[in-house]
C-alpha cells in the first residue's frame, strides 16, 4: 500500500449531522500522523471518540477518486472531499475487511467498509452516493503506536491558457469544442485525472475563472510557456505537476495519467517525444526540473533547449509517442488547423465542466 495523502480534520461536518446543516471544518492535509494504539489519530476529530471505536481511522483509494471523477463528471473535487485521514495507491481496500495488516511499520484490524451515506451529494455532487457503494472506503482500527508518511503524493495540475493565440486571431481558451468553450473541456480533462490543487495559468486581462481552479497570473508577457511552468512548479506543493495546454483538445485524462505515474515513479519529468521534438505542453513535469527551467529563463533559452539539457542532465525522461497517440498531440494554433481535427465529439473526451 502506498500513501498518496494524509489528512486531519478537527471537527465533524456531517457525522451527526443529520437535520441540521453540514460544519465548515477543513480537511488539513499532512505529511505526516501519528497513530494511537486503541485511540485515533493525533489532532482528528475521532481521536478518543469512544473506547474500541471501529473508525478509529479511515482509508479511501486514489484509484475509486479517479474513477469517480472520469464517470459523474462533478465540479473539482480533491479527494479531501470524502474526508477519510489516508488516500491510498496500489491496494483493494474491501480486501481487508475483517483482516490485520500493516502499513509502514504499524498494525491495523480492517473492520467495515466507510458506507457512503446521503451527505456525499453534497460533497461530491449527484450521483456519488449510489456510485460509492461498495467503493466507499475502509474503517479500521489502530492496534500500534506508530507514524505514517506520504510515501507517493498525488500530482498537481496544470492548464496553461495564457497565451495570445495570435494565430488563431482570436482567444483559443473562448473556442467552440461541440457545443462549449474549449477550456471548459481542457478543464475538465485535467480534473478527471485526479489531481489537487488545479492551477490555472493566465494572463492578467484574461476574465477566466473555473470552479476548483486557482489562478496563476503571468506578470511578464514575453515570458510564455517557461515562465507559466516556473511559477507553477514554484506554488505545487506536489513533487509531480501535470500539464496541459488549453490548444490540445484531444490529450485524453489516462495518457496524462500514464505521464504522471512514470513521473512519479522515476522521479523525473516525463515529456512526450514526437518526431524527435518534445512536446512539454502536454507533460508530467517533476520539481526537479525547476531549478533548470529557472536558468533557462534568466538565459533566454527555448523550452526545447531546456529539455535537451534536463535528458543530459537525466532529469528528463522522453516519453516516446506510439503512432496511436499522435493524434492526441494535435495542436490547435490556427483557423486551418479546426478542420484537421475530427467532427465527431466522441473521438474526444465527453465531460461536462461548469463554469465557475
């Protein structure tokens, strides 16, 4: 079992709840928690709750967070929203029900399923409650004393939509895809890969502003893709940050997934290579990199030229394009280039993604 994400709450919004409104206690993420033998989890609302309490902490799985993002589509959600202490990568929870097992040193006692109840309309958005049973989770017990660290932390993500389409001679990110503004589909194909926090690089003129994104505003305008990818991996506090631009509308969330995992896994940035040439807009970029890419800034050197130097440099890992994924990469710079792209919207991702 791998740790993507720890988290402690202080308060209950919803556990006793019912008939009255939902609290507003954040889900503060951590490093690291200690366990209590018997007690709970330092500094959580459930620590010392009541003697042998069988939800003395809770895991849910990144994959069933990733799932349920690509099949109901809701608003960006962190999978703080579920407000279960350990996010989990690698492992079936429901496998150990009624099992001891260990984690990083410390003995648990599996002992139910976290049953999703009606506040996970709430939390989540319509749907998420019938779409999580059996899914819901895993209560346990502690029975060491012991800590536990973030051992794999989920990537951040990053939509790129500052550039000045000048090409195109009109804003890329306002752009008609089948019925809706372009960077509400990139948005949403960003969002079904599960990362957290969602970053929005722009311009400051620019007027967007998506639900669960946080803006990062380009203050020099001749500084591009390099200086959005400086200031990016500067403000994720994940090791991994995915990218995507908003001009490449058919980059699909698993090839992004794919990335990212390689990314994490190597530690390195992970960057597509097509026809000898990277494509960084599309990427898993590690914080490695950063160091690098800041010196290219100062230097005046391409985004291309860094990558060159961060493979010798072994920071850079070349994804190399099979010719089934070419066509994700399909760049949409100009007028000319709409009418490469396929007419029929199921060859791309269908989602829906509300404005915020």
């Amino acid at each position: 079992m791998k740790i993507a994400a720890l988290q402690l709450s202080t308060g209950h919004n919803y556990f006793g709840h019912h008939g009255r409104p939902p609290d507003e206690h954040p889900m503060t993420a951590a490093t690291t928690v200690d366990c209590l033998a018997g007690r709970g989890l330092r500094g959580d609302r459930f620590l010392d709750y009541k003697p042998a309490y069988a939800g003395q902490i809770t895991f849910f799985a990144e994959e069933i967070h990733q799932a349920l993002l690509g099949a109901l589509q809701p608003p960006p959600r962190s999978a703080a929203a579920y407000r279960r202490n350990v996010i989990t990568r690698g492992v079936d929870l429901n496998r150990l029900i009624g099992q001891e097992f260990t984690v990083q040193g410390v003995r648990f006692l599996g002992t139910a399923e976290c049953k999703p109840c009606y506040w996970m309309e709430q939390a989540i958005g319509p749907g998420a409650e019938a779409w999580l049973r059996d899914h819901g989770g895993l209560r346990a017990k502690i029975l060491t004393d012991g800590p536990l660290h973030v051992d794999c932390a989920t990537a951040a993500g990053l939509l790129l939509a500052g550039g000045h389409s000048r090409r195109m001679g009109t804003d890329k990110a306002h752009l008609d895809w089948h019925g809706r503004p372009l960077i509400e589909h990139q948005a949403a194909t960003l969002t079904a890969t599960g990362g957290w926090p969602l970053l929005l690089s722009c311009r400051p003129e620019q007027s967007e502003h998506l639900a669960g994104f946080q803006r990062i505003e380009d203050q020099s305008p001749d500084g591009g893709a390099l200086r959005a990818f400086v200031d990016a991996l500067s403000a994720a506090p994940a090791p991994v940050l995915t990218v995507l631009a908003v001009d490449l509308p058919l980059v699909t969330p698993d090839f992004l997934a794919r990335l990212t995992g390689q990314a994490r896994d190597a530690a390195v940035s992970v960057i597509p290579l097509c026809a000898e040439r990277y494509e960084p807009m599309a990427a898993a970029w590690h914080q490695s990199a950063l160091p690098v890419l800041r010196a290219a800034l100062a230097t005046g050197q391409s985004l291309q030229q860094a990558c060159t130097l961060l493979q010798t440099q072994n920071l850079l890992q070349p994804y190399r394009v099979t010719s089934d994924e070419r066509a994700l990469l399909t760049n949409l710079n100009s007028p000319s280039d709409r009418l490469t792209l396929p007419a029929d919207p199921s060859y791309a991702q269908r989602t829906t993604f509300p404005n915020g």
